[in-house]
C-alpha cells in the first residue's frame, strides 16, 4: 500500500450491504407495484403514506419528513397530481405555504398498496426470528442515530 493510501474491506464494512439491500428492495417493491397494476413509485407512497397519516402537511414539512430538498419535492408533488393522488391548496393564515392533501384517488390508491406492502414484508422478513428482527432494527436505529438522531424514519 502506497504511503497516505487508505485501505477499506467493502465486503466487511455495513454500508455497501446497506446500499445493495435497499436497491434490491427498490426494485422489487417496484415490481410489485407493477404486477399490481398501482401507477406509483416508492417515493410517492411515501408521500402517501405521510399524509394518510397527516393529511395537509405543508411542503415544506412534507420535505423534511421525506428526506428530500424543496425542488425535488415540488417535481414529485407535481406528478402526483397529475395523477390526481394529491391536491395542494394555499394556506390561508400564509399565501406563500402550500398544504398537500390527499385525494379520493390517493387515498383508494394507499389503501391498494398495503397488501402489496404486507407481501413484501413478509417476504423481506421470511425466516427472520423475531429475536433477528429485533436485533436488525435495532442495529439499523444506532445507523440512523450516527448520522442525525432528528431525522424521522420513512
């Protein structure tokens, strides 16, 4: 090794196992939602997600919570409306805040991913122990707490 060089054992470091089981779960979820014939990809469930469970967040908000800067999310907003899953409305105490809610569509359309979402769990989860299971969330929150112990998890 060359003097200042830095060696690392990627096949023993956590982070590439993180980064490839993340884009095989990517995938998969999307395969999935294609065999379900759900127009949607797992960024917009998240967004679904977040506001079934609190609906006329604002964008901003909407921004932190999903981990992605301001322009990315206004992209994403806007396709989901086209797709009518989502309506922004101006706040009325503040012109400049825009709240997203869900639509009928959206909501229809987050009701139809919850099977899918269970049948990638279970398969995700398949001959994990619940000791296991409670072990890798664990480990996975110290991982999370490294980085900022402020960020919400998706």
């Amino acid at each position: 090794m060359k003097r200042g060089e830095v060696n690392i054992d990627f096949e023993n470091s956590i982070g590439p196992w993180l980064g490839k089981t993340v884009k095989i779960l990517e995938y998969h979820l999307q395969e999935l939602f294609n065999q379900h014939g759900l127009d949607l990809t797992k960024e917009q469930m998240i967004v679904l997600k977040r506001l079934h469970n609190n609906n006329g967040l604002s964008q901003s908000e909407l921004a932190f919570l999903t981990l992605r800067n301001k322009s990315s999310l206004t992209r994403l907003l806007s396709k989901m409306e086209q797709k009518e899953y989502i309506s922004r409305q101006q706040s009325k105490e503040d012109k400049r805040i825009n709240n997203v809610y869900l639509t009928q569509k959206g909501k229809e359309v987050f009701i139809l991913t919850k099977p899918v979402i269970k049948k990638m769990i279970n398969k995700i989860e398949k001959d994990i122990t619940a000791s296991e299971k409670k072990q890798i969330i664990t480990i996975l929150k110290k991982i999370q707490n490294n980085f900022d112990s402020k960020i919400e998890s998706i």
